[in-house]
C-alpha cells in the first residue's frame, strides 16, 4: 500500500474541479470523494464540488491537504466487482469502479484517505481530521496506517492534538477507542422532514415567541453578508464561541469581517448557497443573534442543512432564537422548494437549543463523538 497526497489539480481535473458531477476521469481524488460519500450515507453526501473545496480549506479557514492510500496496482478484481454489486444494491449515490487513473494505462485500487486540517487563526495546536475507509475493505490495516501517517504530519506540523468525529456504535467509534481516542464530545444529529412538518403549528409558535421580542427586527439576505454588514456578523459569529465543547481542547476562535468573508468565498467556491437572517436591537441598533441555513446550490439531493444559530448574551431571554429558526426556515421552504428535508447538529450538553429544534418537530437521526487524541 502506497500513500500519496492529492489535491484538485490532480491528472488535469483542475477543468473540471467546479463540476458538482465530479471529474471525467478516475483520479485518486475522485476515488475519495467516492468512498467520502459512500461513507456519508445515509445522511447528506458531499458533491464533488464541495468535496474538493474542503480539500483546500475548512469552513474556518483551516488550511486543508488530502492523502488517499492505493493498492500500487494490485488489483482483487473479484473483490471490485463484488463491491460494485454491493454498492448497486444499496443504492449508493456515487458509485465507482475502485481504480485510479495511473496515467500510464495502469490502475491503482484507492482504499481509503484521509482530510487533515489545520486552523490558522486560533487553535494553532489542532489537526482536524477525517479518516474514510472503504466500506469493503475495513478490517485490513488500511485505516490504522492512514492513522499513523496522518498522526506523522500533525507532528511534522507542530499540532499536539488529533480531532476527529465518528457516528456513535459504528465502525469509527471502535476504531478510535482501539487507538487511544477519547470521546470528548457528543452531538445528536436532527433532521426536520418539511414536507410533513406542522407549518399552522410553527405559525402559532413563532406568533408567540414573537411577542417576547418585539424591541427586535429581522434582517436577511441571500449569499455573501452586505459589506456594510460584515462586522456585525463578525460579532454574531463569535457569540458561537458560547456553544458547550466538553472536553474538546478548543480555543475561543476570533472573527473577523475578513474571516467571515473568506468563509463565505469558500462556501461559494463549494457550490453553497446560505440563506442567513439576524436580529436587531431597534433602540441601540445592536445585532443581536443570528441564524442560518445553507443548500447545495447544484445537487441538493433533497437536503438543507442547518449551520450556525446563536443569541448573544445580552439579549437572551426573549426566544430571539427560537424567531431566528422559524422565520430562516419558512423562508427556505419558500425558496427552496426542492428540499426535502433539513439536517442540524445539536450538542447534548446544550438542552435549550435541543428543546427550541424539538419544538420544531426536529427528530434524532443519529448520535456522533468528537474523538480527542494528543500526539
């Protein structure tokens, strides 16, 4: 097995890197990106360009890098066959035929990979990683040897501590406590099905919490935050430093009016479309709490995804997040009538925004850890 990094630009993809179908030909990125989505199932998958976006960088400005392991042209064309017929019958929304292009007539079985990213702005001890093994080829070694090597270049980057996320009671979660991980962490996934929701409810819902906050007035817009609106939604973003971390060895992160346009630029180079509302402290003028949710602008594939939702602390008290939400929401569905359902990442430890998504007929999908290593 041979390990090698890759990027976009790998076997002249680069034309076609903003292709949310992928790249014409089989290259070793292309082969992570299958197993990534093969692995994201089944729950919203990433498109191919947003796959190659997070290799360049992370929604923070984390600098990005990937590394796919091969079999060096060993090829089980018996196991390949068997793995596409699997693939076939669970309905994977990619499949693949489990070789990369060599560039020399050859091909090479791209087993698995991994993203590291690393912050730049805060939290300069931190390596964020994902780690994807084929589902067919779990159980040989692959993911521990992705595991070391990228272990080697967190150190060769001066990082003193691993960060990764795997589902609750899955194969992940048994390889990262066999590797000395602990579970920092624990965050349930929600999902909002908007075509069964209660909308009248909702109504009535947001018409009184409402009136808990009528000092208050609603801004939105689609896209990149108006310039003139950059610092507030620096301010806002930071108030996300609040949210409950466990035992996470994370930083507070700062944000800028420059970081939150970067995020943005990445956003759109990922093919995202964000639809972002904040409130407004009508006497003072002060933002107050924001909230947003973001879709795949070219291959939806029938998802939304709730980000970021946060009040800052004076302004608490008066279910300005619950207002936030419903409005964002009613909105989206105007918007974007070809989404099905809406996903949402909730910390255990933080009861008041589960009961606002509970209220909102939001229901449990699964269960994930944040797993710590220090290296």
């Amino acid at each position: 097995m041979q390990t090698k990094r890759v990027g976009p630009n790998e076997n002249d993809a680069a034309q076609e890197e903003d292709d949310p179908d992928g790249p014409a030909d089989h290259s070793p990125l292309a082969g992570l990106h299958a197993i990534a989505r093969a692995c994201d199932h089944p729950g919203p998958a990433m498109s191919w360009r947003q796959f190659t976006a997070s290799v360049r960088s992370g929604p923070g400005g984390e600098r990005g890098e990937a590394w796919v392991a091969d079999d060096s042209g060993r090829i089980d064309h018996a196991r390949t066959d068997r793995a596409r017929t699997d693939r076939a019958r669970t309905d994977r929304a990619r499949t693949y035929d489990g070789r990369t292009s060599s560039g020399q007539g050859g091909g090479d079985e791209v087993t698995g990979g991994y993203l590291l990213h690393f912050p730049q702005d805060d939290n300069t001890h931190l390596a964020l990683l994902r780690l994807m093994t084929r589902p067919d080829r779990r159980r040989e070694g692959i993911g521990g040897a992705l595991l070391d090597h990228a272990i080697g270049r967190a150190r060769e980057e001066g990082r003193r501590v691993l960060v990764g996320e795997a589902a609750a009671g899955g194969p992940g979660a048994e390889f990262a406590k066999a590797r000395g991980f602990s579970p920092a962490s624990t965050e349930t996934r929600l999902v909002l099905d908007l075509r069964t929701a209660d909308w009248s409810g909702l109504e009535l819902l947001r018409a009184r919490a409402v009136r808990h906050a009528t000092d208050y007035s609603l801004e939105r817009w689609v896209g990149p935050t108006p310039a003139d609106l950059l610092g507030d939604m620096a301010r806002l973003t930071e108030g996300m430093n609040d949210e409950p971390l466990g035992d996470l060895a994370i930083e507070h992160q700062r944000w800028t009016a420059g970081r939150v346009r970067a995020r943005e630029e990445m956003l759109a180079r990922a093919g995202q479309r964000t639809y972002t509302m904040i409130a407004r402290h009508t006497a003072s003028g002060e933002p107050a709490g924001f909230t947003q949710l973001i879709v795949d602008a070219e291959r939806p594939e029938g998802w939304g995804r709730q980000s970021s939702t946060t009040v800052l602390a004076p302004h608490r008290g008066r279910r300005l997040g619950l207002v936030l939400k419903l409005a964002n929401i009613t909105w989206f569905r105007a918007c974007e009538p070809s989404v099905e359902r809406v996903i949402t990442w909730n910390s255990v430890a933080n009861p008041h925004m589960l009961a606002i998504n509970e209220a909102m007929g939001f229901e449990v999908f699964d269960t994930w850890h944040q797993w710590q290593l220090d290296i």
